[in-house]
C-alpha cells in the first residue's frame, strides 16, 4: 500500500514536470524580447545634484531640470544677502557715530541721538545682521538638500497606473456634497 502511495506521488510529479516543459514560447514563459527594460537609474543622480548646487547654488535644479526653482533659489538667497549688507552697513554707521561720540566729535549726522540709543541701534542691526547670515545659510543648505531630494524622486515610476484625484460624493448622512481624495491603483 505504502509502495503504490509512492508511486502515485512520483507519477504524478513527474507528469506535472513534463506540462511544464511542454508549453509553447507565448503561454507563460518568458523570453528576453518580451522583458521590458525599466528605465536606467543613475544611483550618483542625487550626489551630483547636491555637489553642483553646493558649488554653485541652483546648478543643482539645472541638473534636475527643475527651471522653476532658479527663481526661487536666487530670490531667497540675494534677499537675504542684501538685508546682510544693509543691516551691516547700518551698524557700521552706528558703531563709528558712537566711537566719533567717544572721542569726542559731536559733529556727525546722528546728534540727535544719546548714547543709549547709538548702542541700542547697533545692538539692532548687528542682530538683524546675524538673522541675515543665519538665513543666508539656511537657504544655502535648503537649496543643496532640494537638489538631492528632488534627483532621488525623479528616479521613481509614477504612471496612470497609481493617480490621485479628488472626488465629490454625497453624504447619506448629511445630505450634502462632501470632497474626498480618491487613490486609484491599477493592477
């Protein structure tokens, strides 16, 4: 009894190795040509996006192709540059009318003001200055982190396949139009 149960196994084992060997080219197997080769993913993308716009801010968004972002890079970065010049300018302005005011010379365009306020006004433009540096700096490093960030989606696939719409419904509950997002996927 033992015996036949084996053989039944084998025969059967075998008979279901041999329909896989026998099935034609187009039901099931696949060749070569029928393979379809997804698009090259350049794993260095990211790095050399972030190294451009490290040596030169919004050569990064050029890399990626992303025009758009140039204006917004440059905008960020040449406001906070300019309000760096001017708030330093300012305090210079201040600091040499409060040394002049040491030494002496009342004859400069700030008169008007005590001493308390030259302080008091070079205290405020030196730390405007320094919110300027602090920014300028965290618009820099935004910049390289949006060139990154920017060339690793670009290497994801996104097709109709996967869409996200909005969608209007009504609601049973309310009776009224309610908005939702409907996500889509297509197998």
């Amino acid at each position: 009894m033992i015996r036949c149960f084996h053989i039944v196994v084998i025969v059967f084992l075998l008979g279901s190795f041999s329909s896989f060997a026998q099935t034609e080219l187009g039901e099931g197997l696949r060749t070569k040509d029928s393979i379809q080769k997804s698009a090259e993913i350049n794993v260095l993308a990211p790095s050399k996006a972030a190294f451009y716009s490290a040596i030169f801010p919004g050569a990064g968004q050029i890399y990626n192709k992303k025009y758009w972002k140039l204006p917004l890079v440059y905008g960020a970065l040449g406001t906070t540059i300019y309000f760096y010049i001017s708030n330093n300018k300012k305090y210079n302005q201040y600091r040499d009318a409060y040394k002049r005011r040491l030494e002496g010379f009342y004859d400069d365009n700030f008169s008007y003001l005590d001493n308390t306020r030259l302080i008091a006004a070079q205290k405020f433009y030196q730390n405007n200055r320094d919110l300027s540096t602090l920014l300028t700096g965290l618009f820099y490093v935004l910049n390289i982190v949006d060139a990154n960030v920017d060339a690793h989606l670009m290497q994801f696939n996104v097709n109709e396949k996967l869409t996200v719409t909005p969608n209007l419904y009504k609601n049973d509950f309310t009776a009224k139009q309610d908005l939702g997002i409907c996500i889509t996927l297509k197998l």
